[in-house]
C-alpha cells in the first residue's frame, strides 16, 4: 500500500478518492487540503510507516524480520519505530561527531543560521546532518 511505482503495489489502499486507491505515500498531500488539522493526528503515523517502509526495502524481508523480531515473533508497528528512532539517533551521533572532525574550527560557521538578526551554530543533530549532506553535494 506505500506506492504505485513498486512490484509491491496490490492496488489497494484503506483510503479512495472516487474509487481509487490512494498509496500512503501520497497522503501527506490528500490530508492537508482536508479539514484543518487532520494532518496532525495523521502525520506520526505516516513518518512511523515511511520509516518502516523504508528499511523494510533495504534489504530482503527476511533479514527485515530477523531483524525486527523477538523470540521468532514479529515485533509490533511502535516497537519497530522505537528501535529505527533509536538507530537513527546513535548515526546522527556519529555523524555530528565526524561532522565536526572534519570541520573543525570552520563548523560554527557553516553549521550556522540565522534567525532575526542574530546568528546562531546549530546544535540540532539531524539538522547539522541534513546541512552536512547538502554541502557535499555542493562539493
């Protein structure tokens, strides 16, 4: 049900517009033309499933569920989040830590931004991330 561009796609979605099937990955956009704030309680959800969705396609489903089983049972949808959260934190850790390795004295200002007419070094770990990767592809 994620999308319609992969051979997992069975055409069949818990939403339809005018009878057809609307994959997750577009709900984002149906959900915020919709009646105010139902993106809100929406959204979480949707970021939890992307996440899934996303590991899942990084290897085979049989390493997916080795890894995300416990005692030979599956581990349920806020488990699964849980840990992917955690494993992305520790890599933003680690990036952050070679990020101002190899930045060193030149990170204040290039991990900077502005916010009124004052600057400030960023200290928000996925941001300084996210910065990190569009610099290289400057590069």
């Amino acid at each position: 049900m994620w999308d319609d561009t992969s051979p997992y796609w069975g055409k069949e979605s818990v939403l339809m517009i005018k009878g057809h099937p609307i994959p997750i990955v577009y709900w984002p956009y149906v959900y915020r033309y919709g009646k105010y704030g139902q993106w809100q309680g929406t959204k979480s959800q949707w970021m939890g499933w992307r996440d899934i969705v996303s590991q899942y396609r990084q290897s085979t489903p049989e390493d997916f569920w080795k890894e995300f089983s416990v005692n030979g049972c599956a581990m349920k949808f806020t488990r699964i989040v849980n840990k992917l959260h955690r494993q992305h934190n520790i890599s933003n850790d680690d990036m952050v830590t070679q990020v101002h390795k190899e930045f060193g004295d030149a990170f204040d200002s290039l991990f900077s931004y502005r916010k009124g007419d004052e600057v400030h070094v960023m200290r928000n770990k996925s941001a300084i991330v996210h910065c990190y990767w569009q610099l290289k592809k400057l590069q």
